[in-house]
C-alpha cells in the first residue's frame, strides 16, 4: 500500500505533490491493473487528478478539440466533432478495454502509460496532437510524435503532469481510421494495430501518415508507407504496396499472444485495412465506428 495519499482539487496542488516525488494517478485502469498482475507495485507516493475540474472536458473549434487530461474514452467516442474529423481517435477510443474501462480510463493516462499497445497513440500521432506538460517551472509543449522513447517511458519529467492534449483540425478531403486485430471484443489489447490518416483531393492522395501499434518498443510512424501512398489513387494496389513497407518496418516480438512471424504478417493485413479504411472516408463513404469488426471481413 502507499505511504501517502492526497486527493488534488487544482492543477498546482497537484504538480506540487509531483515534484515532491508523487505519482498521479486518475481513472487508475493501468496503474490499479498493473500492480494486481505485478508488473510494478503501487507507488509509494500518490496524487489523485480526478477531482481537479480545470483537467476535464472537451473542447471542439473548427474540426479540431483540445481534450483534458481526465477526458474519459467514453467522452471522446461521443464527441461529435471528433467522430465526423478525428475518426481515428473515436476507432481507438471505443475499443479501449470494456465499457467500464473506457468509463474512468482517461487520455491523459492513456498516453503516460505510454504502451506501445495503446489504442490511442497511433491516431494522435498521426493527426498531429501535442500534449501540455505542466510543472512547479511552468508548461511546456511536446508532439505526441516525439514523445515515446520506450515501453512505458516518455520524455516527461518526473515533476510534469499531462494537462491537455489539442489535436488540429485536419485538411479538407481528409479521412482516418484506426483498426487492431482482435481475438475478442472487450478487455483486450492490441496484438497488432495500424493508423492511416490520408487526404484525397480529385481523386488522389497528396497527404499521408501511417503508424504501426504494438509491433516496436514504441508506437512508430512508418515515413516509406506515407511516400508510398502520396500521388497515387489510395487503392488496393497502392494500400497494398504501403502495407507491406509498413509490415518490413516492425520489429514484433514472440508470446503467447503471437509469433513474431504472424504478427508481421498480420501488420500488412491491418495496415491496409486501415488505409482503405481512411479513403473511403475521406470520399465520403461509410465506414462504422470502431473501424475494427467491420473490417474483419476484409479480405
């Protein structure tokens, strides 16, 4: 059990109690889980966020949001206008654990865990979101690009805290999607998960980004699967040829979830999954939210 525990009722109380070598703690769906399957004890120091309102809600302006730190996933797959332009976000978020999960789970945690299985990091990386990073020195700002620098590790001090994540609004003409491979529907993690965000004007792609989940240390952009699908129509051919760079670029491990082998395999399978996916939605076609069971079908 911790030695101390303090329930925070404002941002500075709670970065105060950081730099005095706490842990914050919100929805408590990683830490909790991790300490009962004895991944790492909890800490001996712990600050709770989840009473500090300045953290909360979702804020929309011109296709893009700013989300508080305690935005539940519940939250942001309801959101209107992350659903309608930040489609990938609302892909990942639905499928975060189980309805209770994605009820007190929050971003802010979600992205400190800093998992590369985490549903949300590929979509945020490719949409362009930066966090805010708050400490007794002040705020700073940091892409959710260079965030990640290994399994449960990023370039955060200790002493900051998340306080908001602000993703932009996309290009017109843009489309994403966020699909894993699923053995079940709830309480799972990605065995393997891919981003594409693409923007089509007349009928070509001139923008792309692409993210390979749960396949390297860290949530990773594939650069080689971005220039592969730029100039060219988006189709199978194109999504096909992307795929497979962004199968060549993973370094999956082996368990008992999967062989490295199946695991860059199915990269391809799912990399062009989500990059169909992003297309037809950039063209205005349907594509239901979560993205992942309807494209089980896909050949």
């Amino acid at each position: 059990m911790s030695r101390t525990y303090l329930a925070a009722t404002s941002v500075t109380e709670a970065v105060s109690a950081l730099a005095g070598g706490a842990r914050a703690i919100a929805g408590g769906t990683d830490l909790v889980v991790g300490a009962r399957h004895g991944k790492a004890p909890i800490p001996q120091s712990l600050v709770a966020i989840h009473e500090i309102d300045e953290l909360r809600g979702i804020t929309g302006s011109g296709g893009g949001v700013r989300l508080g730190a305690l935005a539940s996933h519940e939250e942001i797959v309801d959101h209107p206008v992350i659903r309608e332009h930040l489609t990938a976000l609302a892909d990942a978020s639905a499928i975060v654990g189980s309805h209770a999960t994605r009820h007190v789970g929050t971003i802010g945690g979600n992205i400190m865990n800093a998992s590369p299985a985490m549903e949300s990091g590929g979509p945020l990386m490719c949409l362009g979101a930066t966090i805010t990073l708050q400490s007794t020195s002040g705020t700073r700002t940091v892409a959710v690009d260079e965030l990640f620098t290994g399994p449960g590790r990023t370039v955060a001090e200790s002493g900051e805290l998340l306080v908001s994540v602000d993703v932009p609004a996309q290009p017109a003409g843009t489309g994403s999607c966020y699909c894993r491979l699923e053995y079940r529907r709830q309480m799972e993690i990605a065995i393997v998960g891919a981003t594409a965000v693409v923007t089509v004007v007349d009928g070509t792609v001139t923008a792309a980004r692409v993210a390979i989940t749960a396949l390297a240390p860290t949530i990773r952009r594939v650069p080689e699967a971005e220039a592969a699908l730029v100039g060219t129509d988006g189709g199978r051919v194109a999504a096909d040829a992307a795929a497979a760079l962004a199968a060549s670029a993973s370094a999956p491990i082996s368990d008992v979830r999967g062989s490295a082998d199946y695991r860059r395999a199915m990269a391809a399978v799912m990399t062009r999954r989500a990059i169909e996916a992003a297309v037809a939605r950039a063209t205005g076609q349907s594509v239901s939210i979560p993205a992942s069971p309807a494209l089980h079908g896909a050949v």
